[in-house]
C-alpha cells in the first residue's frame, strides 16, 4: 500500500488494481482447475475486487492486526478487519498470532461475526499457543 511504501522509500509505483484482479483471476482460472483455491490480501480493495469479480472462490482478508502502521483504516487492527470482512462477506480474516494468544478469546469474538479466523506468525511454531487458540473456537 502507498503509505507503506513510502515509510520504506522505495519509488512510487502504481499498479491499477481492476486489470491486476483481473490478471490474477484469469491465472487462477487457467491453472487451477481442479484444484482448491483461497484468495487473500493484505489489501481491502484486492479482496472486495476479488469478491466482487467472482463468487466462487472464497476470499480472506489478511491483517497485521495493528503491528505496524498502515495507511488504512480497514487494515489497522484486528477490530477492524473484522468489521471490514463481515461488513463486505468474506469468508474470514488471517491475523498475526499475538492478538489471538495474548487474548485467545478474540477467536470466538471473530467466529462469532461469521467469519472463519486463521492465524499466521512465528507464536504458531509453539503448541502451546496453538491449543489455547484451537480451544478457545
């Protein structure tokens, strides 16, 4: 995302986004045939253009869960991710494992709006975290 590339001063670089979706679908429908496919993004407007553009393949919004800075709202926290995904009907959010350990609670909070909650991160290698987060669906 903009803000982000700019906190690392890399070069602006603007990709438009309708004819990248449109690339990547055209991808997935031409050599995933026969296969089970999830689409994810760290970015809002990727996973409402690839909601919109396709009802079959399910798609998940991946969030830092306020990490680190982002430019957008939709992707600052946990919180919000959640009411991004459930708001637009996607299947689920992929957070960073340290909201989710740190408070494993949260899991029933996400599974309770409707949405399928999956974890990512280095807290995963470590089963303990992994059964407070299994045990609190």
């Amino acid at each position: 995302m903009l803000h982000e590339s700019e906190e690392e001063e890399m070069d602006t670089y603007a990709v438009e986004l309708n004819s990248f979706v449109d690339t990547v679908l055209t991808q997935a429908y031409e050599l995933g045939q026969g296969r089970n496919m999830i689409f994810s993004s760290f970015n809002p407007d990727i996973c409402l253009l690839l909601s919109f553009k396709q009802p079959s393949i399910p798609v998940l919004f991946l969030t830092d869960s306020g990490a680190s800075p982002v430019g957008d709202i939709r992707a600052s926290s946990l919180q919000e991710g959640v009411r991004f995904a459930s708001r637009w009907n996607l299947l689920g959010v992929v957070s960073q494992a340290e909201p989710l350990v740190l408070c494993p609670r949260l899991v029933r909070v996400v599974k309770e709006s409707g949405l399928v909650c999956v974890s990512y991160g280095t807290l995963n290698n470590d089963p303990a975290n992994v059964k407070v987060s299994v045990s609190n669906r």
